[in-house]
C-alpha cells in the first residue's frame, strides 16, 4: 500500500536564514526566508518551524506560517530568528502545491550551524545568508 504513494521530489525551493540590519530597531536580525527558484508560482505555502536540541530535548513553541501565492523567482520573509533559538536545531516543514501536485520538504540547521563565518551570497537575495537545498 505504502509503495503505491507517490512523494515527488522537491526541486528549486529553498530556505535561507540571513542576517540583516533591522532599521527599526538598529540591530541586525537573523531572519528565516522561502525562496521559489522556480518558473512557476506556488500556491498555498504552509510553513511549521520549530527549535529543538535532542541531548536536551529543550523545544520552542511551533510556529505555523502560510503564503496565499509566492511568485517564481522570487522569495518571502518567514520569521525573525532570535539569539536564543540560535543555539537549537531549527526545522522548516514546508508544503505548497505547484498545479494540482502537493509538495513536501523538512528543511534543518542543525545547531551550532547559524554563524556568521557560514553566510554566503544567496543570488536570488542578493543577501548574505546560509542556504539549505
């Protein structure tokens, strides 16, 4: 029964957690984004993040998200990340439909792997940050 299912594979759909000046509050932020490197739009992007560390099963409270349309190539804010959240892995499930198909895909940043020697240009950004594929 299990192998009559059919799970397509996520492909061009990123997440990426950037660090950005926050002019408000003139400090920089880390902050989650969806990024769409597709031809076409997605459509009803549903996000569920959560922080967790497994040696201390410390977790955060899960945080639910959801974009009506993300257009393709481009990309949107998600959530702030705080300092403290930093020092957890940080899970991303990620659900949108693309036509009539239904997608799926858990991006993680493990702990310890949200730090500034680890940011890279992200070119559909044009911001430093750390990318997950």
């Amino acid at each position: 029964m299990k192998k009559d299912i059919f799970i397509p594979k996520v492909e061009h759909v990123y997440l990426a957690v950037v660090k950005e000046y926050n002019n408000e509050y003139e400090c920089d932020d880390w902050v989650a984004y969806i990024i769409n490197n597709k031809d076409t739009d997605l459509e009803m992007v549903l996000i569920v993040s959560e922080g967790f560390d497994k040696d201390t099963s410390a977790k955060t409270s899960v945080m639910r998200h959801k974009i009506d349309k993300l257009p393709a190539k481009s990309y949107a804010k998600v959530e702030l990340l705080q300092e403290e959240v930093l020092k957890l892995s940080n899970s991303f499930n990620v659900s949108f439909f693309e036509g009539q198909q239904m997608y799926d895909k858990k991006f993680v940043f493990e702990k310890g792997t949200i730090k500034e020697r680890y940011l890279r240009m992200i070119p559909l950004l044009n911001k430093k940050g750390i990318l997950k594929k």
